[in-house]
C-alpha cells in the first residue's frame, strides 16, 4: 500500500507539472519527452489504481471499479470543453496572407488527419509573426485542477504514517481488523492469526511480488490462458475505443455522407459522452448484474452495432445513433472485464497489471492499424474493420468463459480459512468487515 501511494503521489503531481510545462515548450523533442513522462504517469495511476481498488474490495470490486471508470469518462468529456474557449477559430499565427489562410483552414484541417496528410504546399500558412492562441491558459487551468488530487493522496500517507519526516504525529487510519478487535477483544488472536494470513494471501508485502516467479510454479495452463484472453478482449475493445474516437470524423465528412464538418465534429464527443453516461448507469446495474454477463451484453452489443452501421452505412442519421449505442455498449466492459478476472484468480490483482496493459497496448496498435488502412483502401474499411475487431473480442471472451469453467475452483479448506470468515462476528450488533 505504501509503495501504491507513493506512487500515486508522483505521478499525480507529475501530470500536473507537466500541463504546467507544456505551454513553455518550444521544441518538438522537449514537448515529446514532456508527453511521454505524462504517459508513464497516466499508466502508473491507470494501473495501480484499478489493482487497490480489486485488492481491497474484491467481490465488491465491480462497483467500486464502475464508479472509478466513470470519472475516467466524465474528465475525458470534460476536458475539451475547458479547452474549448481558448481555441482559436483562425490561424494562430498572425502575418500577411493571414485571411487567404483562414478562409482555407478547414480543408486543412480535414487534411491534416494521421491517415491522410495530402500535399499542402499550395496553401500559404504564416511560420513567423504574432501569436494569437490563448490555449496556454487551458494547460494551466487543467494543471490547476489535478493539483488537489497529489494532495489527497499525500494526505493520505500522512494518515497511514507513511511520510518518512512524520511518522509519530499522526495516529493511522484503523483497519477493518483493528476496529473489530476494539469491539471484540476476547478474539484477538485470532483476529492477528487472520489478518496476517489475509495480507500474505492478497500479496501486499511487496507491489511487484505477482511478477515473481516463484507464483507461477505449478500453475495450470488455464492460469496463463485467462490472463491471456482477458488481455486479448480488452486489447480488441478499448482499441475500438481509440481508433473509433480518432476516425469517426473523418469517416463522417468522406463520401458517400459528407457530413458538413461542424456537425461531425459532435460525433466525437457525442461517442465519449455515451460512454461516460455507459458507466454511470452501470454502477448500480453492476451491483444486481454478474460482471461476465455484463461483458456478454457489451461485445455482443458493440457486434451487433457495427452490423447494423454497415448495413445503414449511407445513413447520417444512423451514424449518430450508432456512435451513441457503440460509446454505451463500450463504457463499462474495462471495469467488468476487470471485475470478471479478478474473480476467476481469487482477487490477487496481478491479472489487472496484464488486463491494463493489453488495453493500453490496444489502444495505440489498432489506431495505427486503421489508420493505415482507411488510408489505402478508403473509408468505408473504417466500419470493416470495426467489425473485425468486435467478432475478435467476442471470439476471446468465448475462449475465455470456455478457460474459466476448466479452470481449477479454490478447495473448500481454503474457504473456511479464509480470513473474512475467521473475522465475521457470530453475532449482528458487532462490528462487520
């Protein structure tokens, strides 16, 4: 726990100097170092995170994981509505044959994705001269607003005493052991006996002891095969996730619909906020509703959605409607899918770092991979190979129910063992973990 927080702490206050810093770049090569420290950051918290938050309420998990993926949806549609205000609508750069510029920004614009640069030498774009752009102030405001986030977390290690200059100023937070041992003193030692087992058994001695390899002695192939599975269903749909975002627009304003580009432009954040509005809904539905079943609904959902697109690929109207469905079906298989693995392994938190990974790794291959075709073979592959990547993950999260019935159940000895048994109170009005 104590290495978690420290690690929270650096990189939440890392993201905030690096906003900070962004505005003061002047050189690619420094603005690219400074985006990728903002990405190990954002990976640290990604990870850790969802990792704790599996660790400490394991079968409770699901709910606790629903809430935290919603805040991850609301900031990503909050955040260019901050932006918004300080975006010039002209070329941020003022100099002669400014307006013959302006008046071509769009095309340029539409120019200027990944996956189609044009030629551009034609147009006459100002290198030198007065800036205009205010969008300095929207990274500093950012900045600014993930500033409390470092301080809760350090406030935090101050309460658990883990902040080395005041280890005796502070009484720690009381855990759910020490609180029933003040209720119940006459089980004390058996209240000891069971929380050391408890924190042996969830791995907390060290962050990194799931990747010893010692754990893996004598593990079953099934072992290794969910881990593996669970990380190829995320890999496919958090890169939907990512490629659909990026390409939506572009997609839009091609033929055959030509969508006018102020109105694509809605479809991006149309998608995000149906995936924000996903994962509010599922924190209560996650508590009556089985995580694999919630994952059963998502990737045949996101199946059915992009049949129904191509099927209706010439209709704007069902454009909007099925980014609506896809960002609904999309928000919450990450924290079910997590909720799911966890499971299956007894909540040891390792089968998160893997699961984060391969999402994250998803996210940035098949961007790149769709990309590169809508390139070659034009836009209607972008709804293709949406398509393809949905059949995948439901084919993995097949494979991976079909691992999860072979996969050895846990021995009726180590349930009664278990810690949470050995410290349940026999009677109601005591204290319960």
């Amino acid at each position: 726990l104590a290495q978690s927080l420290l690690a929270l702490f650096a990189s939440s206050l890392a993201i905030s100097l690096v906003f900070a810093i962004i505005p003061l770049c002047h050189n690619v090569v420094v603005l690219a170092v400074v985006m990728a420290v903002a990405g190990l950051a954002m990976g640290c918290i990604d990870t850790i995170s969802n990792m704790q938050l599996v660790k400490i309420y394991q079968k409770d998990s699901a709910i606790f994981l629903q809430a935290l993926h919603f805040f991850v949806g609301f900031g990503a549609l909050l955040s260019p509505l901050i932006a918004d205000p300080f975006l010039s609508d002209t070329n941020c750069i003022l100099a002669n044959g400014t307006a013959n510029a302006s008046s071509n920004l769009p095309h340029i614009r539409k120019s200027l994705v990944p996956h189609h640069p044009g030629n551009l030498s034609h147009y006459d774009l100002p290198m030198k001269g007065m800036v205009v752009t205010r969008v300095s102030y929207a990274f500093w405001i950012m900045a600014l607003i993930n500033l409390p986030v470092p301080i809760a977390v350090f406030f935090l290690l101050y309460k658990e005493r883990m902040v080395p200059c005041f280890n005796g100023s502070s009484h720690p937070l009381l855990s759910a052991d020490e609180l029933a041992l003040e209720t119940r003193p006459g089980d004390k030692d058996e209240l000891s006996t069971a929380g050391q087992r408890s924190h042996t058994a969830a791995g907390h001695e060290d962050l990194f002891s799931c990747c010893q390899s010692k754990n893996f002695r004598g593990a079953s192939y099934t072992y290794f095969a969910v881990h593996i599975t669970g990380a190829l269903v995320l890999f496919m749909t958090d890169g939907i996730v990512g490629e659909y975002s990026g390409f939506v627009y572009s997609y839009a304003v091609e033929e055959p619909l030509s969508v006018v580009h102020k109105v694509a432009g809605y479809l991006p954040s149309l998608f995000w906020g149906f995936i924000t509005l996903g994962r509010l809904i599922s924190i209560p539905v996650s508590y009556r509703m089985k995580p694999a079943t919630m994952v059963f609904i998502n990737v045949v959902g996101v199946l059915i959605t992009f049949l129904l697109l191509l099927i209706f690929s010439s209709s704007v109207v069902f454009l909007f409607v099925g980014t609506a469905s896809l960002g609904l079906f999309l928000s919450s298989t990450f924290p079910s899918m997590l909720a799911y693995t966890e499971d299956i392994l007894q909540y040891k938190g390792c089968a998160t770092t893997v699961l984060v990974t391969g999402a994250g790794i998803g996210e940035m291959v098949l961007q790149l991979l769709v990309g590169s075709i809508i390139h070659d073979r034009g836009s209607y592959s972008f709804l293709v190979c949406g398509m393809i990547f949905g059949c995948l993950a439901f084919t993995f999260y097949a494979l991976l129910v079909f691992f999860h019935r072979m996969y050895p159940k846990p021995s009726p000895e180590l349930d009664e063992a278990s810690p949470d048994k050995a410290a349940a109170p026999e009677d109601t009005g005591q204290y319960q973990r």
